[in-house]
C-alpha cells in the first residue's frame, strides 16, 4: 500500500521526494526551500530593533532555543508518526498542549493569507508603467522631493491604496471592505485549497527553481540597492551594535518571537510534517557515517534560515537608508514595523530598477509562492489533525470538502484584515499570537516532554531511530538534552516573565495609532487562554485518572504502543500512532 502524503492524500516515492531517501538532492533542495519559506516571513519587530545587537540575540536564542525546540518538534512528530494532538498520547496530561497549537496555527491561517492578499494586490498592479508606487507615476513628484519629513511615494501608496487606514479611527471603527483586497484574499485562498490537494512537493523539479528564484531576486535587490544614495548609512545602522538594547524586555520578546515563526516552532506543522515520514528516513546520509540521523536537518534548515534572513536584510536596510537620505531623517524611523518592511522598502528599491514592472512582477511572484508553500503547511497541519481525531473522513472526497470548509471558513474570517480598519486587528493577532503564544507553548511543550514524559526516555527514542551512529552525534544530543532540561525552559520563562512586565511599560501602536487598554487586553486574552487549554487539560486527566502523577502522565502513552517496525530493527515501543509503519 502506498504512504500517505501530506495531507494524508496517497503518494509513491516519484511524488513525494520528501519520504524516500534516494531523492537526496530535492530533499536538499526542499530544505532550501523550506528555509526560504521560514524566513519570508515578515519580520514582526520594528526596523530600530533589527539590527546589531537583535541579530546576535537572535542568532543566541536560535540556538539555545530554536534547534532544541525544533529538534524536539520533528522527533517526537516522526516517533509518534500522528498529528499534533494524538501525538500526545504519549503523556495524556500535554493534549492541551496540542489544542493549543491548532489554535495558534488556526490563527495565522487567518492573517497569514491577508499578506499573501497584499501581494496579490501588488502583483496586479505591477503589470503596468510606470509602478503606481514610483516616483514617475502621476500625482507622486511631490512626494520624491528631497525634503524633509515628506513620506515616500510607496509609504503614501500602502497606507492609503492599499489599507485605506486613513479612513479608519481604530481598532472599533473597521470602516468598508477594501473590495480588491476581498478579491484578492479569495485568490490567495483558492491557490492554498488546491496547492494543498494537490501537494506542492508534487511538482518536482519546479522545488529546484523556486529554491533558487528568490536568493537570485533578493541578490539583485542587493547589487543594486548598494548603488544608491544612502544605502551605506542603511547597512552600518543594519550592523550597529547598542548594547542598551539588551535592557529592553521588548528585545527579547521580538527575538524569541521572530525565532519561533522563523523555524515555525510551536504551530504543530514540525510535529505534523515530520510524522508522515518513515522511521528511518529522516534525513538519512551515510556521509554523515549515519544510516538515519534525526539531527541533520535541524541543522541544515535553521542555519539556512538564519542566513536567509541575514542576507535580506542587506537588501531592505539598504533601501531604507536611500529613504531616510532622501527625507532627510533617521534611518530607524523611515518606516513603520510589521509588513511595511516587505511593502514599502521592497516595492520602493523594485522602482528603481531598470524595466521595474518585470522585477516587481517577479518579486511579488516569488513571494506569493513562498507565502502559499508557509500556508500550504499550516493548513495541512489542522487538516491532520481533523483526520486524526476523526478517521471516518480519511478518503478522498471527504478530506476534499474537509478542506473546503476549512479554507471558507478563514476567508470569512480574515474578510475584517482586509477592511480599512483592518491593519489594526492584523497587528494586534500577529504580536500576541507569535510572541506571548507560542512563547507560552514551547515552554509547556519543553517542560512536559523534559520532566512529565521523561527526558532520558525521549533521547532513547531519538536514538532508536538511528543506526551505527558515530560517537559525535551523541555528543551533539548530549547537548540538546541540556537544553531540554535546563537551559531552553529558563531562558523561555526569563522572556516570558519580562514580556509580561514590560507590557504595562512598553504600548503597541501601529504607526501614530496607539492601542487602548481594552485593545491589548484582547491579546492578552488570547495568551491567557493558551495557558488554561494546556492547564485546564492536564487538571481534567488528573481528576479522572487515578495512581501517581508519573503513572498518570504516561499512561495511554508507552503501554499503549504496538509493535510496529520491529521488522526494521526498531524496538516494540516504536509508532503509537495511525502512520505506524
């Protein structure tokens, strides 16, 4: 019988190069891809926290953080070989832990789709000369004076052309729908359904050119963005370092944060992914002198996703020194956070390129497609879910109207992002449910596998999905496993304790838009129902279950695991879940 592949939709190893280790060279290219994928994500800190210092920190918190937490992710998905939830099988007491991250990716689903809608809008418009957003379209001369304190064209044209925030008051006035915008969101959305249904991995060698087309346009961006007026100052403030930073709780939060979304820990997609693949297939290489090592890509993927978003942020600081040359103001405040970055830094250096419509085109083109591959993944996660806790919809046309239903349902959900009050709603989801969420959730996640289902139990697990493995490699999981136990779970609670304190201090604002109180206080609301799902959950199995806690918070786990892979070598504990294989 065929595997399944993502999605649980049926494969052979032609079409699934992610699951059969004589595909080596698109797995590699996959990663790559993957890597791309992570780190396209719009950066969620504002531009005067980017760089010098942020960068270290986040390179610091990659580490410490990052690789323990994904390493954790992807075996613990590829030993249970289910979905986010079932998998917790193994300690009944952490389910909540995998409700909780469903809810998380539930949410980006919502808002994640609206930037891939604005890219949409982009890529419509790009399709004419001169770009709407130059200098050399009609109405926009007054705004590329060299002056000081007017905005940029693309500043003026993403603001009010596309958001239409000027006729929105906040948070409670959303004002109309953005009606291109609504259209564009049902695009975007109907791509994700049948990418999803389809399979993108399916496509082949299509992996090898989508790895490569982005670095080839943001390698351009570079070249060029180094030949403007300004772009040095972009790159020394990109490259300074003010250690005062550190004081700043706000730091850290934006660092962890831009960490999880960056390697997507948290949302259940690793633990998702990882378990449609075999036992031993994960990244296997014998050059590495191992038949499968758990640990490799892990190392591949985060590294190349640190480097990605490294080398982007050449191409953006370079543009944003230009602006602030050319306004005459500090380059820290030449844009705002969030999207703006990627929506008007980006579309701003595309406009000065020779035969710009084509570049801008080509850009907002790879964008997309690395916005719909992030998407593709986080609805599949929810998919497996769904078919985990419910098998009778594991056919074809039932995970098809499954599927459906999902994507109609976030299009209607995300319909108040695209209105003209929406950028508020969208800033408040994408810090709260980012930072403070998963924050919360890689913390219970790292405590409850560390200490409630056994840490030496989960090395033993890793370990018995390699063979022949070198001395080196158990040094390096040595090193995870003080992560697990001590280093990653305090420096989480550390930033968890100050993001909590410095949030009184510090506001969040949108532009000149400042947040209310009842306004955060719906984000906050959403950390503190991540924390009642998780605590709620394991008070629940408590109540019912009797014996120790050690008893309890195994049981239905290990006891309960069948014999599946005993032919391969593995021991009887191997594959608690319905991907046993």
């Amino acid at each position: 019988m065929e595997p399944a592949a993502p999605g649980g939709f049926p494969c052979s190893a032609a079409s699934c190069p992610d699951m059969c280790p004589r595909h080596g060279s698109k797995r590699c290219m996959s990663v790559l891809w993957e890597a791309q994928t992570s780190a396209g994500h719009p950066p969620q800190p504002a531009p005067s926290l980017l760089p010098g210092v942020f960068l270290i920190l986040y390179f610091i918190l990659s580490l410490i953080i990052g690789l323990p937490l994904f390493l954790m992710e992807l075996s613990l998905g590829q030993y249970g070989a289910t979905g986010p939830i079932t998998v917790w099988k193994c300690c009944p007491l952490l389910k909540g832990i995998g409700i909780a991250m469903l809810i998380t990716s539930s949410l980006v689903c919502v808002y994640y789709n609206v930037i891939i809608a604005w890219a949409f809008y982009y890529l419509v418009l790009s399709f004419q000369s001169p770009l709407p957003w130059s200098c050399d379209a009609p109405g926009n001369a007054y705004l590329c004076q060299n002056a000081s304190g007017i905005v940029s064209a693309s500043e003026v044209f993403w603001s009010e052309q596309v958001l239409g925030a000027m006729h929105s008051s906040g948070l409670g006035d959303p004002g109309t729908v953005q009606w291109p915008l609504a259209l564009c969101l049902l695009a975007a959305w109907i791509i994700v359904f049948f990418c999803t249904l389809k399979g993108i991995h399916s496509s082949g060698k299509m992996v090898y050119v989508m790895a490569i087309f982005p670095y080839l346009v943001i390698l351009t961006l570079i070249i060029w963005g180094a030949t403007l007026d300004g772009s040095l100052d972009g790159i020394r403030f990109y490259l300074s370092l003010d250690w005062s930073r550190l004081q700043s709780a706000q730091v850290w939060s934006d660092a962890a944060s831009q960490v999880f979304f960056s390697l997507g820990i948290g949302f259940g997609g690793l633990v998702s992914m990882a378990s449609y693949n075999e036992p031993i297939s994960i990244l296997t290489s014998r050059a590495w002198g191992c038949d499968a090592l758990p640990g490799r890509n892990t190392l591949v993927l985060a590294i190349g996703t640190c480097c990605t978003s490294f080398f982007a942020g050449f191409a953006t600081f370079s543009v944003l020194g230009h602006m602030a040359w050319r306004n005459q103001v500090p380059v820290g405040s030449v844009t705002d956070s969030g999207p703006a970055l990627i929506f008007v830094a980006y579309p701003e250096a595309l406009s000065m390129l020779p035969i710009s419509p084509l570049w801008s085109i080509l850009f907002f083109l790879a964008l997309i497609t690395l916005g719909v591959e992030t998407l593709f993944e986080t609805i599949q996660t929810i998919t497996t879910a769904f078919l985990d806790k419910f098998p009778a919809l594991d056919n074809r046309r039932k995970k098809a109207v499954l599927l459906g239903a999902l994507c109609t349902s976030f299009y209607l959900l995300g319909l108040p992002l695209v209105t003209q009050g929406g950028i508020f709603w969208f800033t408040l989801i994408a810090k709260y449910s980012t930072s403070f969420g998963l924050t919360t959730i890689c913390l219970f996640m790292c405590l409850g596998i560390t200490f409630c289902y056994g840490v030496n139990q989960f090395c033993q697990d890793i370990m018995a999905m390699i063979r022949q493995c070198p001395p080196w490699y158990k040094h390096m999981l040595g090193y995870f496993k003080a992560c697990w136990v001590f280093f990653t779970p305090c420096l989480l609670l550390s930033v968890l304790i100050c993001a909590c304190l410095d949030m009184q201090r510090v506001s969040l604002h949108n532009g000149m838009y400042e947040y209310a109180i009842w306004d955060t206080n719906l984000g906050i609301y959403m950390v503190v129902l991540t924390c009642l799902l998780v605590t709620l959950w394991a008070v629940v199995v408590l109540c019912r279950q009797s014996g120790t806690l050690r008893n309890v918070s195994v049981r239905g786990g290990m006891g309960h695991r069948d014999g599946v892979g005993a032919d391969q070598g593995l021991p009887r504990c191997w594959g608690w879940g319905r991907r046993g294989w």
